[in-house]
C-alpha cells in the first residue's frame, strides 16, 4: 500500500469517526430529559439482537464454504 493510500484511508476513517461522534451527540441532544427505557424492554431488546446473532453464526458456521 502506498503512503497516499494508507493517508487517505486514515483521513477516510478520521471523517467517517467524526461524523458518528456528531450523530451520537445530536442522538444525546433530542434524547436529554426523556424518560429512559424500562429495563425489562431493554433486556427483551438485548436478547433478541443476541437470539439474531447467535443465528447468524449458526448459519455462517453450516455454509458450506467454511
């Protein structure tokens, strides 16, 4: 990889980290002052992205190119 390569990369992900910073930031902003999550949903919730994962993994794990 050449250095203009390897700059541009480095300037490209620089830029993409910034911009999620800043949409985190404006998230936190219209989120201030509004009642939280009840934590029984936000467990429902973290379970079922975990349920999906673990799918997923099954699923990439019996594909026949691995």
């Amino acid at each position: 990889m050449s250095l203009q390569a390897y700059l541009r990369d480095a300037v490209h992900a620089q830029a993409a980290h910034l911009r999620r910073r800043a949409a985190l930031a404006r998230t936190a902003e219209r989120l201030r002052g509004q009642p939280g999550v009840p934590e029984g949903e936000r467990r429902a919730v973290l379970d079922a992205i975990d349920d999906a994962h673990t799918e997923r993994a099954d699923e990439l794990a019996d594909w026949p190119g691995t």
